[in-house]
C-alpha cells in the first residue's frame, strides 16, 4: 500500500512539474493541456470513483497550493475530486466500448473541470472570468484532455497493474483499462 | 426493515463527502483569511520547496519542452516567417527605391548646378528606352515637343554634353548620342581655342580633328563646345578630355568623354541658351567650316 501511495505521489510530483514546466511551452492559443486533470481522469477511467475522488482531491490540492495570485486553495481540488468521482462513476460503462469512448468521456471531464472552476471562480468573484472566456476554456479543456489522457493512461494502467489497491484489484479487472 | 448500502459504496460516499467537505472548508478558510492566513503560508511554504525542483526539472525537459512548443507554434511560425519575409522584401524594395531616388535627386542636383553654370534654360527629361540594337547610339526621352523640345537642341547632364535632339513627337524625342558614329560637332580647346570637330565613335573614345594644321595640343586638355552657326549647340559644354594623337599628324586626338553614356538616367535638354547665333552680332559669328567628315568605322566593328 505504501509503495502504491509513492508511486501515486511519483505520478502527481511529475504532472504537477509537467504542467508548471512542459504545459507553457506548448500552449496553443494561450490554452495549454491540464497535465493533473489528465492524470485524474486517467486514474479514474482506470481505478475508478473512489481512487479518481482521493487522487482528484489531492492533485488539485497540489495545484492550488502551487498557484498564486487570487487562487483560493481548495478550489481545484474540489473541481478534481468532483471530475475523479464522476469520470469514475462512468467506467463501468465504457465496458465493451470502444476507445473513442473514453476519448468521448475525457473531453467531457474536461469542459466539467474548466465549467466548475471558472463557474465558481465567477461566483466568488475571484477572478476575471467572463462567461465567453468559460466556454473558450471548456472547449480547450475538452480538447486538451481528449488528447492528454489517452497518453496518461499508459503509465497509469501500468502503476495500477504494478500496485494494486484501487477498485481495480476489488472487482478483479478493469474493462476500460483493457481497452487502453 | 431498513436497507443498509454496501460497504465499499458508503465508505466511498463517506469519503465523498469528506473531501467535498474538506475542500469548502479550505476555500472558505482562505478566502476568509486571505493573503495573511495559515493556508496562504502554506501555500507559500509548498512554493519555497516545490520551487527548485521545478526548476531543476525545467533544465532537464526545457530542449523537449522547446522542441514540442516549436511543433505546436509551427502554424504560426509560418505565418510569422512568411510576415516577416514579405516586411523584409518591402524594406529591401524600399531601400532600392529610396537609393536610386537619392541618386537620381544627387543627379538632378548637379545638373542643376551645371545649368546655372552655364545660364541656360532647361527641361529635365528622363531616359526612358534605348534602341533595342547596339549599333544605334540614341536614346528615347519622356519629354516632347509638348515641352518646348525642338530638333537639333542639345542634351546634357551633370557631367557635360549628351547629345542633340534628332527627332521630336509630342510627348517624346530621340536624342543621337555624341557616341553616335554620324554625330558630328563644333568644339574648341578650352585652353588654347584651338577649333575642331569631334565624332562619335561608338564605344570608342572620340576623333577629334583640330582645324589647324600644326595645332599642338597636350593630352589632358579639356575639350569643350563650340557655338557654330547654323548649330544650337551652346558655347563651353565640357566634351571630353584630350587622350593622345591618333596617327602621326598632331590634328589627329583621341578625347575621352566625360559622360559616361552606359549610365545616362535623367537630362537635361537645353531650351534657350544667352548667346545664341542669332543674338549675336554678325562680326562675331565664326560660320561653320566645310570640311569632309572623316570616314565612319563600321560601328559593329567598334562595338565588338
């Protein structure tokens, strides 16, 4: 269990590092892929609610202590847990699917996680999100995640194979994770 | 009875709510705290370590990061690079433009000057084609008879005379170049005055055959028109300079011109001049010698 944990935490240092060093670089537009939300979702897809809801939360408790400014601390980690619990929720639909599917669901977690977050950053007024900027983000997000969490799967199926622990391990097999 | 839910589905919800609950907690904490709490400490606090790790990391995947950001800008880099070369290519045209302005201002400038010099009334005129054939040696101006031009009057630039006006159309005239094998004209030696008459002689330097026969005249001498009558070529336009004998008799030179007449650009054509033939009184009027014009070499020959 132990070992599980620091891989998890290996897994969230490296997109944490990924998203504050890499994402800038390859931004398009100025919209840049949510390595951490790749990694959530990925997790849940694979693992399931309950690993996608304590990873959510703990990677986006990352994030937000790592962002400046007006940021409060616990915003994303709530929009993660949410987006953990509820691309987690979904896997045991996407058995027998194809992985278009997956793809499908990734980039719905994606215009949920920037809807949540710019939707209650626009409630509490901390930031100067305006509704056009919401949408533009979301569709970003959909994008971005579409593209980033098929490639996080890959290291993420192969820790969850290694350590065992999730959901995974309690039903024996996870249908989505042998479809990626 | 009551239904109870399965274990694993309420500590999942349990969790759920714990950390649905932990995060408002946390939001309301820090937003009620702001910049001065606990949260915001340690906030900075995870700043101060994750910091050099980042940056430790950025040095390692900074040439990846470049190389995918360079994919992911490539579009625009295009667009940029094709921006910037046709900016480039504006600047360049530009910088052409504006230098052939800046010399051809400079030449009008001096040409100008020469006209002051001289106190005559001019046109500028502007080289606009010469003929497609290299034997002919005229060129086609942008001015004509619309502009006062007549037969016969004289083209010069900045350094000396060009050649006359042969033919005139409303809007344009042919002018036969002083290189021009059948061009012939009255000069002097500005020094001595000794007279004589130059011909063209393609691209070769011109013949000069002095009136006098034991004229002696030293290479270097500036050679410059002659009023004739009959002629509207002006006194004292700067020809050429003496080069040396052409054959063993001393009437005989080679003078070099001083236009160069592979660069002729912009003229100016001579519309009235103080001292004309006519203006002057008849006792000071030198008519024009009759004398056979030397043989013209094949200009082919010359040229090749």
């Amino acid at each position: 269990m132990s070992a599980r944990l620091l891989a998890l935490g290996v897994v969230l240092l490296t997109a944490l590092l990924l998203q504050s060093v890499v994402t800038p670089m390859i931004a398009i537009g100025g919209w840049g892929p949510d390595i951490v939300l790749a990694a959530v979702v990925a997790f849940a897809l694979i693992d399931g609610a309950e690993t996608g809801a304590r990873f959510g939360f703990v990677a986006g408790l990352g994030s937000d202590l790592l962002s400046g400014g007006p940021h409060l601390v616990g915003l994303m980690a709530l929009v993660f847990l949410l987006v953990g619990e509820g691309a987690g929720r979904l896997r045991p639909y996407l058995s027998g699917s194809e992985p278009v599917t997956a793809v499908a669901v990734s980039a719905v977690a994606g215009i949920v996680a920037f809807g949540l977050f710019g939707g209650m950053s626009l409630l509490l007024d901390i930031r100067s999100f305006t509704f056009l900027l919401i949408v533009q983000g979301a569709l970003a997000s959909a994008a971005w995640t579409a593209v980033t969490v098929p490639l996080a799967m890959v290291p993420v199926r192969a820790i969850s194979r290694r350590f065992t622990g999730g959901e995974t391990a309690a039903t024996g097999s996870s249908v989505a994770g042998r479809q990626w | 009875m009551m239904k109870t839910m399965p274990e694993p589905r309420r500590r999942s919800r349990t969790l759920l709510a714990v950390l649905v609950l932990a995060s408002l907690v946390l939001i309301t904490v820090d937003y009620r705290e702001g910049e001065g709490g606990a949260v915001a400490a340690i906030q900075r606090g995870a700043l101060t370590v994750f910091g050099p790790v980042a940056e430790g990391f950025s040095t390692v995947v900074q040439p990846i990061g470049n190389f995918f950001g360079s994919i992911a800008e490539l579009g625009s880099l295009r667009a940029r690079n094709a921006a910037l070369e046709a900016d480039l290519r504006e600047i360049r045209e530009q910088q052409v433009s504006r230098a052939e302005l800046e010399r051809e201002n400079e030449q009008l400038r001096r040409q100008l000057d020469m006209r002051e010099r001289l106190g005559f009334t001019t046109t500028a005129a502007v080289v606009i084609a010469r003929p497609p054939s290299n034997i002919e040696r005229s060129v086609l101006l942008d001015v004509g008879a619309d502009n006062g031009l007549l037969p016969g009057m004289a083209v010069i630039n900045e350094f000396g005379l060009v050649g006359k006006v042969t033919e005139v159309t409303a809007g344009n005239a042919r002018v036969e170049l002083l290189t021009s094998p059948s061009a012939r004209y009255g000069v002097r030696i500005d020094e001595s005055g000794e007279l004589g008459f130059l011909t063209g002689s393609g691209a070769d330097p011109f013949q000069l055959e002095l009136l006098d026969l034991e004229a002696e005249v030293s290479p270097g001498a500036q050679v410059v028109t002659h009023l004739f009558t009959g002629t509207s070529i002006p006194d004292a336009i700067p020809v050429g300079v003496v080069k040396e004998r052409r054959g063993p008799s001393s009437r005989f030179l080679e003078v070099a011109p001083y236009v160069d007449f592979t660069r002729l650009t912009t003229v100016q054509v001579v519309l009235n001049f103080p001292s004309a033939p006519s203006e002057l009184p008849e006792e000071e009027q030198v008519p024009a010698p009759e004398l056979p014009r030397p043989k013209v070499e094949d200009s082919k020959a010359e040229d090749s």
